[in-house]
C-alpha cells in the first residue's frame, strides 16, 4: 500500500503534460491568428495607401518637396478674314507671394501693405494671403509694367513676379457682340472668345522647383521647366472694313431714330453663308466689358443699393451684350413676303401675269384688314403688287399658296429652327402650329406678322432667293490655324438645300430691284449699283401700342448678288417706316462696300446723264488755258482777283467728285479764298437745294435716292457740312435726300 502514492503520481505526470502541450497549441494557434490577421490587415492598408490613396499621398509628397508655378500660355489671336487682329494677347505680370519665405522673414505686414497699395487693392485680404499655410498666392493678375517697377523696387523678401498675359482689343467696340471678352483668368465668357475657348486658351507651362526642408527654393539644377502650349489662332469671315462701315452707319441711325430697344445689321455673302459683319447697337469697349457708360441706364441705377444695386448691374450688363441679330427675335413685317412671293412663283401658284385689285383693306373671317395705303392700289399686276407691298395682294396670295404649303416653305427657309450659327442663344423663332394656322392666322402671316423671326433667318432666307434658291448655313468662323499659321481646320459653305429653282430666284431679283428702283424701297437706291431688297414696317405686340420694328433687307448687285444687308431699328422715335428709316442705311452701307470691294458701277442711260465727275486741275494755268480745261469738261468757272497771271487755287479742289453743272471758282494770282456761310437747306427740294447753295456760291453733291425726275415727294435729310459752318466759296456740299413715301 505504500508505493500507491507513486504509481498515483506517475499516472498523472503525463496527463498534465498533454494538458500543457494543449494550451501552447492553443496560444500558437491565437498567436499565428493575430500574425495572420495583422499581415492581412497589413497588406488591406497597404493597398489601401498604394492604390486608393496613392495618387494623393504622392502629390502631397511631391507638394512638399517641390514648388509648382504656373507659367501662362499666350491666348491665340482672333483675325478677320484679311489678317487683321481684332483680338490678341499682350505681355504682363503676375503678382504672387510665398507665403513661407514671409513667416519665415517675419514681414507679413510690410509686404501686405506695400502691395496693397501700389495695385490698389483690400489690405486684410492680401495680409490674409501672406499668412497662408502655402508656398503660392496669387495677388492680382494683369499688372502694369509701371506697377512691377514699384514693386520690384521694394526688394521685398516673399514676393514674385510672374509672367502673365493680357487680352487686348485693338478696335475697342468694334464687332464687340461677335468678338466677346475673356475673363481675369484668360477664360473666354462670351462670343466667339467663350465658342472657341478650348482652342484659344492653350494649356498652361509649369515651374517645378525642388525645395529644401525649410522650404526654399534648391540650385536650379533641381528645378523643372514645361514649356506653355500656345493657343490656336481664330480667323473670322468678318471684314474689318466692312465692319467699320456697318457701325458707322448703324451708329448714326440710331442717333436720328433714337430707337428705345436697340438696332441690328448683318451683312453675308449670299453664295456663301459667310458673314461679312454683323453689329447690334448700343455695344460696349471689349476693354472694359463690366463697364456700363450709357448715362442714362447709370442715372436709372443711382437710387439703388447693395445687392438691389448689384443686380440691376448685371441686368444691364447682360442686355448689353446680348447680340440682336442672333439671340432676338421680331415680326419681319413686309419683308417677308420675298419669300411668299418666291414661292408662291415655284408651285405656279401665281404669275408674273397675275391680277389683283386693292381697294385699302380686304376682311378675312370677318376681320378687316388695312394696306398701308388706305386708298388702296386699285388694279395691279402680281409684280406691282410686290413694288407696292400691298396687303390685301399678299393675303390673296398666301391662299392661292394654301396653308400646307405655306407651312412647308416657311420650314423651307429655315424658319422654325435655329440656323447652326457657331455664336451661342441662337433663337428659333415662334410660328403658328398646324392646328393654330386657319384662315385669318394664314392671311396675317402672308404680310409678315402674327409669328417671329431672327435677323440672322431673315438674312439667309433672302440670300437663297437672290443666289439661285440655295439656303446656305450661316458661319463666321473661316479657319482655325496653329502657331506657324497653318490651317488646321477650314470651314466650307455648306448648303442646306435648294428651296426654289434658278429660274425663280432670277425672276425675284428682277422684282426685287423693281422695289428699289421703282417702289417702296426708293431710298435704298445708290446710283450705279443695282440693289434689290424689300422694306418692313410691323407693329410690335400688345398691338395699338404705337411701337414699331422698322426694318429693310436687300442684296446688290441684283444681277450678280455679292452682298446681302438687313438693318433692323427696334422701337423708333418719331417716323417708323422701314422705307423710310432703314432702306437708305442698307443703301449706304451697300454703297461703300461694294465700293471697297472692287465692285464696278452698272451705270444706266439716265444714270450717265446724271453721272459725277471729277473737277480737273487748272492751278498754274492762265484764265483762258483753264477756262478751256473747264468747258471741255462741262462745268462752269468763275474768276476772282486779276485776270491776268495763273491759277494760283481753286474749289472745288482737282479731283474731288462734282456734278456736272457745278462751278469751279479761279484765285487768280493775288487773290485770297473767300469763305462764306453754309446755308440750312434740310427738308428741301431738289431744286430749292441748289438755288440756295448756287446763291452761296457753293456747290452740290447730292446723295440719297438721288434722282431728279423720281415719282413722289424727295427732300433733303442731312447735309455736310453742318448749317452755319464758315467755307471756302466753291466747297461741294453733300445733300442726302430721302424718298417721303411710306410702304
């Protein structure tokens, strides 16, 4: 019994071993658990920081051991059609600071005041800069170099002067509406700047510079250099000269129409669908895009305050550079039924042998509807109809037409849809739908009213009734070309599709120009260019509220159309018929620019007769040599001073463009010029014109519709020079006369 213990103790001896070796697995088995997991969860963020947040990290790295400044790209210049700048980039300066090299030179104060001063700018703002946890801050952008030599003089620890570009516009306003204007960081916000921003702008170069542990700047070796892209050139169809001559003239309209709600003109070429100008009035200096001058919309701001202010502000600003001939839309009135005509002549619904009579009005559904004439144009033919622009015709041919094929042509025209203009808001237009159209809806739209249109719709449709039918997708962008100015992409006209046959749009240009030559259009006429076009007077909605769209397209030469024009004057003061306001503006601005492109005069027989000469010259020539010189020409002399010795002056001057009876005065030797008193001689007639000018002794140049034997009243508008101005005798004074009839 007493070795029991024993054997006890060696039995169990082994079983507390098992147990042991039990919990060491256990805890290996935990431990090789934790190891794994925490591997795993290891390898989870790695990943986690490798992939996901890599990218990040790595920039953050890369930010705190480098500097990265912006080098700015040089915008790409906007041209016209000949190479003329109208818009480009100019070398400036950018002002920044470092914010590290202040704390660390401890004069965040001083340079916020230095700055702050000099640019004229908020000086909590630029401290607030200084003290930034950043190595860059942009202070102001587009400094002047006067402003950098201040600055640089300062010698300021933490401040630094980049390079920067500068949009400038060489001709201020002109063309301001197509142009449009870049922003404080080059961004392109309007126009053709914000159409074509992507391929102005460029891209921007870099400065990467190492920094060492303090954060200033390592030996160059360490720093990096991307050269800036520089933007691609834009090149318009827009012709500077012709531009020049669309805003003059569109300028003085609106001075003597004093129109309410601004005016419009585009000039294409209607074979093409190139716009050669286009111009919306007022406008605004593309220097100054945020500044409003109109003295009258600052005086209506004046009361306002605060955000009120601030509103009202932008309002103004925003109708401002709205561009009217593409955003607005209007009721074309008269000028609209070219296109009925036109095709009413395509589907044989009417003739040149047509037949119509005008009594004053004609009723439709019970409605009575008036022709401007309220006499009414009696008996006429369908082409007299057009000449006349009457009403009552045209409601007779909109239902010979019928109301499918009105609709259908109207689409034609490319009514009803926006034009694929490159220049953004382009509007479509409102016309009635199918079911709105009955019978009164489809008489009112034959005259042109009751639905809208754009001046840009209104001008393509009438170059496809001048070119032979084809209605061409307007552009305004010729080329784009890369920095060695090759053409990287070319615009071709394109055509839409052919809306009426040659034959037809051969025939309405002769009628058209009938209405220049013969009817409502008179005071388009230029002598020697033979310009169709068709007026338009239509009253703008709630009707009765005596305000009116004054309007006028036409194109020239008629036989071989290489212009097309349309003037729009938006709420007129005073006289409100196209014929009267906006015919001699397209008139004039057909005049010069067919002028300026080499396009020679068609001159008639009687146009011969009343054709212009130009004075010869007879100075240093004896009284008989240049009397002899005088007569041979047709002209009339008069002598002042001693007949004996030569012509030591004359006026008019030699070479300036005279009449055929006008008189050139001899200063003989010894003899000084006289001057006398331009005489008032605004809302006379022809005749009355000349006998009070010849009583000056003065001569005459008349403008304007220009024709002695013309049907109806013709009186004189404007003269240069003004009444009252002193002259020398013999000075050509030039007249412009205007046809008084309404359409």
């Amino acid at each position: 019994m007493a070795s029991l213990p024993l054997l006890i103790n060696e039995r169990s001896e082994p079983v507390a071993q098992k147990k042991g070796k039990v919990n060491i697995k256990k805890r290996m088995t935990l431990l090789y658990v934790l190891m794994l997991s925490a591997m795993i969860l290891l390898l989870i963020r790695t990943g986690y920081l490798q992939i996901i947040k890599g990218p990040s990290l790595k920039q953050l790295a890369i930010e705190q051991q480098t500097r990265d400044s912006v080098v700015s790209s040089e915008r790409g210049t906007i041209y016209d059609r000949n190479y003329k700048v109208l818009a480009q980039s100019a070398s400036t300066n950018m002002v920044c600071v470092v914010p590290v090299n202040i704390k660390e030179e401890g004069n965040g104060e001083e340079v916020a005041r230095a700055l702050s001063e000099i640019l004229d700018l908020d000086y909590e703002e630029v401290y607030a800069k200084t003290q930034k946890n950043s190595y860059y801050e942009i202070i102001k952008r587009r400094v002047e170099a006067e402003e950098v030599e201040k600055i640089r003089a300062l010698n300021l620890v933490g401040i630094r002067l980049d390079a920067d570009t500068k949009r400038y516009y060489p001709n201020g306003s002109l063309a301001s509406h197509v142009i449009g204007f870049t922003g404080n960081d080059n961004q392109g916000l309007w126009g053709i700047e914000s159409v074509y921003d992507d391929v102005l702008k460029g891209k921007a170069g870099r400065i990467i510079t190492a920094k060492s542990a303090n954060g200033s700047d390592m030996p160059y070796e360490y720093e990096q250099y991307m050269d800036p892209i520089q933007g691609r050139d834009v090149v318009l169809t827009i012709d500077e000269t012709i531009q020049h001559f669309v805003e003059k003239h569109l300028e003085t309209a609106v001075a003597e129409t004093g129109v309410q709600n601004g005016a419009a003109c585009i000039v294409m070429n209607p074979k093409t669908g190139e716009i050669l100008a286009m111009a919306t009035k007022p406008d605004y200096d593309l220097n100054q895009p945020m500044t409003i001058s109109d003295p009258a919309v600052l005086e209506s701001l004046k009361s306002l305050s605060g955000e009120d202010y601030q509103s009202a502000y932008s309002a103004e600003l925003n109708k401002l550079w709205r561009n009217k001939a593409v955003v607005d839309t209007y009721e074309p009135g008269s000028t609209f039924k070219a296109m009925v005509a036109a095709a009413a002549l395509e589907e044989n619904a009417v003739s040149l042998n047509s037949s119509f009579f005008c009594s004053g009005s004609k009723t439709v559904s019970g409605v009575p509807i008036g022709c401007h004439n309220r006499n009414g144009h009696g008996a006429e033919s369908f082409e007299e109809a057009v000449h006349n622009s009457c009403n009552p015709a045209f409601i007779e041919i909109g239902a010979m037409l019928g109301k499918q094929q009105f609709r259908e042509y109207y689409k034609s025209f490319g009514f009803g849809e926006t034009t694929g203009f490159e220049l953004p808001g382009e509007a479509e237009g409102i016309f009635f739908s199918e079911s709105q159209m009955r019978e009164l809806e489809l008489a009112t739209s034959s005259f042109g009213q009751g639905f809208n249109v754009t001046p840009l719709q209104m001008i393509t449709a009438m170059s496809a009734v001048a070119n032979g039918g084809y209605l061409m997708q307007p552009y305004i962008v010729k080329q784009i070309n890369d920095e060695n100015g090759n053409a990287v992409e070319v615009t071709q006209p394109k055509v839409v599709r052919q809306v009426i046959s040659a034959e037809t749009s051969r025939t309405m240009c002769n009628i058209l120009e009938g209405v220049v030559s013969e009817g409502g259009g008179k005071n388009a006429y230029v002598k020697g260019y033979r310009i169709a076009g068709k007026t338009g007077t239509s009253e703008k909605q709630p009707r009765g509220c005596n305000k009116y769209v004054a309007s006028f397209l036409g194109f020239a030469p008629a036989d071989d159309p290489q212009l097309a024009c349309i003037v729009i004057l938006d709420d007129p003061v005073g006289e409100y018929y196209g014929s009267l306001i906006a015919a001699p503006v397209v008139g004039r601005i057909m005049e010069d620019s067919l002028r300026y492109l080499g396009v020679e005069r068609q001159y008639s027989a009687a146009e011969e007769r009343e054709s212009d000469i130009n004075m010869p010259d007879v100075t240093g020539k004896t009284r008989a040599e240049a009397a002899k010189i005088i007569n041979e020409a047709g002209l009339k002399y008069f002598v002042s001073g001693n007949e004996e010795g030569v012509v030591t002056t004359q006026m008019p001057r030699a070479g300036t463009a005279v009449r055929k009876d006008a008189i050139c005065i001899f200063y003989m030797e010894g003899a000084e010029e006289e001057n006398v008193v331009v005489p008032d001689v605004v809302g006379y007639s022809i005749s009355d014109v000349n006998y009070l000018l010849a009583n000056s002794n003065l001569n005459f140049m008349l403008l304007g519709t220009g024709r002695l034997h013309a049907e109806g009243v013709i009186q004189s508008v404007r003269q240069e020079p003004a009444p009252g101005t002193e002259v020398p005798q013999g000075t050509v004074i030039q007249v412009e006369f205007r046809y008084a009839g309404n359409e």
